[in-house]
C-alpha cells in the first residue's frame, strides 16, 4: 500500500474515530447524588403512606360493611325460620361452657378458652363463611386481650333484643321502626379486671352485647362504628358524647345514641 495514501488518510480516521472517555466520569453517583436520591425517596415515602394508610382504612371499613350485611340477612332468615322470634344473646350452661349467640364459649382463664362457632345462632345461615371478625380489629397488638384461645366474635348483638330463657322471645312483629334499631355493631371493650389487664395495665378485648348504659361499641372506622339495622341496611355511627371510655387512650369505646338501640 502507498504510504503517502496512508498518510493522507490517516487525518480522515482520526476525526470520526470518538473520543476517549473516561472510566471514572459515569462509573457511580457521588456522595451528593447519593443524598439526593435518598432524600426524595424519604419525602415520596412520606407522601405515599398516609395515602397508604387511609386507603388500608377504606378497605378494612368496606370488609367490615360487607360482614355486617351478611350478619343482618343471616339474622333475617333466623326470624323467618323462627316465626319473627329474636334470639337471646346468652342461653344454656352445656359441656363445661355456656351457648351465646355467636358460639359456644368454655368457661376458663382468659384466652385459653375453647370457642365454637357453629353453635352460634347464625351459624346456619352462614356456614363458617369467615364475617365474624372485623379486619379492623387488630387482634395482634399488645394491648388485645384475648377472651378465647384466639379471635371468637368481633362484633356486639343488640342486649334490648333479648329476654331471660324463662320468659318468650321478643317478636320482631311487633317493632315499628326497623330502620332505626341497630341489630349488631363493632364492639369491643376495656378490660380492668382480668388478668392479664389490671388497673395500672388496662387492655383492649372483644365484647358481645350492645347496650344504653355501657361503653362497648367500638368506633374502630376513623372513630365511627359500622352497625347493621334490622331493616338490613349497614351505617356509620358516631358515639354518643359524653360516654366514651377514655382508660385506654387511643382506643375509642362509647356506646351508641339511646335512640338506636330501644325498641320503641
């Protein structure tokens, strides 16, 4: 090959060929760019949660609202198969334990008690179907008490509904004002007295009956309680003032307004 060619190419080469690059220039971040990034990560992360949380919220409310409409047609078949006769929320002493209306429970030491819910009074309309306990609840904290060996029933049945065994059922017939009476509703209360609460170490433990004079609902949903009426329809309730149980900080404990609960 002519020299004086390769020579007078060589020019041509050189200004297509790239430049060289360096091999530190874009092998890592700086230590700056590195703070950067972590500090945007942190504030999205601070901006997402709460958006996390409040929709978590949403979905446990929405879940809640579904079991109680389950609850509240399950109790409507119970009157129609039991000529509009409302069940008792306590009834006999059987096999070391007592029937209530969610289950059997075994008398016993606190959360180390046998639970059986096909002994429920619902249980026949429902089958095991798993709307027995509120998301909500969060049977996983430190301050929960445990009644049974693990979560028995996580909502409250009107106590005005019932009557002792040794008198006749209360016939849903003769209630006029079925939108207005809550049937069951989230309930929870403090406990004081029961190992391993105490007074210095109040607890948080489910509760079963609703009534006018004692704080056992549990407004758990952004401080309303989800209730199931007797006409089937599920709402959001707010305490009634004055009557929340405040033993417990954090946990909102009341009672629903006197209105929604009496029978007349």
């Amino acid at each position: 090959m002519n020299h004086s060619r390769s020579g007078q190419l060589e020019p041509l080469r050189n200004k297509f060929r790239a430049p060289p690059t360096s091999t530190c220039e874009h092998a890592a971040f700086t230590l700056i760019e590195l703070l950067i990034v972590i500090a945007i990560i942190a504030i999205l992360a601070s901006l997402l949660m709460p958006a996390l949380s409040r929709a978590k919220s949403s979905a446990h409310r929405v879940q809640c609202v579904n079991h109680l409409r389950q609850l509240g047609l399950a109790t409507q078949m119970y009157w129609d198969d039991n000529e509009g006769r409302a069940f008792r929320w306590r009834g006999a002493v059987t096999n070391g334990g007592r029937i209530y209306w969610f289950g059997w429970m075994e008398d016993g030491i606190e959360g180390t008690r046998r639970f059986d819910s096909r002994q429920s009074a619902l249980f026949p309309y429902l089958l095991g179907r798993g709307v027995d306990v509120c998301p909500a609840f969060n049977y996983s904290s430190s301050r929960v008490k445990l009644k049974a060996t693990g979560a028995s029933y996580g909502y409250g049945y009107n106590l005005l509904l019932s009557v002792p065994l040794n008198e006749p059922a209360i016939n849903i017939s003769h209630i006029t004002r079925m939108s207005d009476l809550v049937l069951l509703a989230d309930a929870a209360q403090v406990n004081t007295f029961q190992a391993p609460a105490s007074p210095g170490h109040p607890m948080l433990e489910e509760f079963y009956y609703l009534s006018t004079n004692e704080p056992t609902v549990h407004f758990r949903h952004q401080q309303k309680a989800n209730a199931v009426f007797a006409d089937g329809h599920v709402g959001a309730e707010k305490p009634l003032p004055g009557s929340l149980d405040e033993t417990l900080p954090g946990e909102v404990i009341g009672r629903l307004e006197t209105r929604l609960l009496i029978l007349q």
